[in-house]
C-alpha cells in the first residue's frame, strides 16, 4: 500500500511550511484574548465520543473539536490536516477548530510476523510530522518510486527482542518499483497492542534499513493510549 507521491506532494510541501510544534500553538493560545484563530497543520487521529461528537486527538493530552468535520469513515484512522484553531473550548472536547483541508494517512500493517517481507531502503524524515502519539507511531519518510500502480508496502515488525518489547523493526516492501525518481509520504502504524505503558513514558526503539543500505536507528518516547 502507498499514497502515490503526486497526489501527496503539493500538499506535504505547504505542511512543511506551516508546520509548527504543538507546544508554540497552546502557547500562543493561552495568549490570545482577541479571538482571532491561530492557523497550522496537524497529524491527528479521528475519533468520536460517546454521545456521537467526532474530535481529534493530538497527541497524548490535547484534543480538539473540528465543528465542520464530518467524514465518519475516517473514525479511527490518522489524518493530516490544515486548521485553525481558536482560543474556545467545547465542553470537554478541547480547543474549537474549523478544517481547511485534510488527507487520509496510509495505514502500514504492525506485526509479530518476522518473516514479513521488505529489504527496501527508506530514509525518515525528523520533523514535526514523524513521532509517537496516542498510541499510533506516525513516519514521514523518502523513498524511490516508478511505475504509478505498483503498491508498497509496509511492516513494523514488535517481539524481535525478548528483552526489549518497545524495540521495533521497520520494513519496506516496494514490489519491485522503479527507481524514477525520489518521493515523500506519510505511513502510520496502530501500536497500542505494545505492553501497556500505564502512566509512564517507555523508550521505543524504530530499526530500519536507510535508502543507502545502512542499519538506522532512533528513539522515540512512548505512552500507551487509553
């Protein structure tokens, strides 16, 4: 599976310019007294609460009520979004926010299965839109694509070493895609079935193969969703 690069391309280019971290944003919020919205892009799971209201949830505390955001389907998946947020609060759903534009974020599969294909290299990409949040491991990565149609596909790999179960292997399956040229996206993983955390942050440890062949590896910080 993989978003095709060009339909993703334009609109991960005008993230990256409007991107900013979530700490500058609440800042600037608890500062705002003239009402007027504070406007950035977001990575965000859709969910809905008990009484049917669908909110985001940004990270592992913060949540935001989107009032003209209605695409149920996408209940329980990640997207990635252009809004803005104002300086109001909506009953217990978070920061009121209007949606300007959003996209689906393929969806990559979370294994125990080390015989899941993938030796392709990928490079990822450390910026606001790669981290761990709410339970799901979110990566914006470069790779080689070819021929539009042939689908990638992606693996993390959980219980590769018995002393570490936050230890994880990344594995890239281009199905023999050409090599046209060098394309970003975006692929998220549901890691919540990870030993729970409780109220503690964990260490996670992502392990891959760079576009160069060389053994990368990073650490992120970790916390259970709930």
């Amino acid at each position: 599976m993989n978003r095709p690069v060009n339909i993703l391309s334009i609109f991960l280019s005008v993230l990256l310019a409007a991107g900013c971290s979530k700490d500058m944003v609440w800042n600037e919020l608890a500062g705002n007294n003239d009402g007027q919205p504070l406007s950035y892009a977001a990575i965000v799971s859709v969910k809905k609460s008990p009484t049917d209201t669908l909110y985001f949830q940004v990270d592992d505390t913060t949540r935001l009520f989107p009032r003209n955001f209605t695409d149920e389907k996408l209940v329980g998946e990640r997207i990635v979004c252009d809004i803005s947020v104002y300086n109001k609060v909506m009953g217990s759903y978070g920061y009121v926010t209007d949606v300007h534009y959003y996209d689906s974020i393929d969806k990559g599969e979370f294994t125990a299965d080390v015989s899941a294909p993938g030796d392709d290299g990928l490079d990822i990409v450390f910026d606001w839109m790669t981290g761990a949040e709410d339970g799901y491991l979110t990566l914006h990565y470069s790779t080689w694509w070819g021929d539009e149609g042939i689908q990638h596909r992606f693996s993390l790999i959980a219980g590769t070493n018995p002393e570490d179960p936050y230890e994880l292997i990344l594995r890239h399956d281009a199905a023999g895609d050409g090599h046209k040229e060098k394309g970003e996206s975006l692929v998220y993983f549901d890691i919540n079935t990870l030993p729970d955390t409780g109220e503690e942050y964990k260490i996670l440890t992502l392990k891959w193969t760079d576009s160069a062949g060389k053994t990368e590896s990073h650490k992120f910080e970790f916390k259970s969703r709930k």
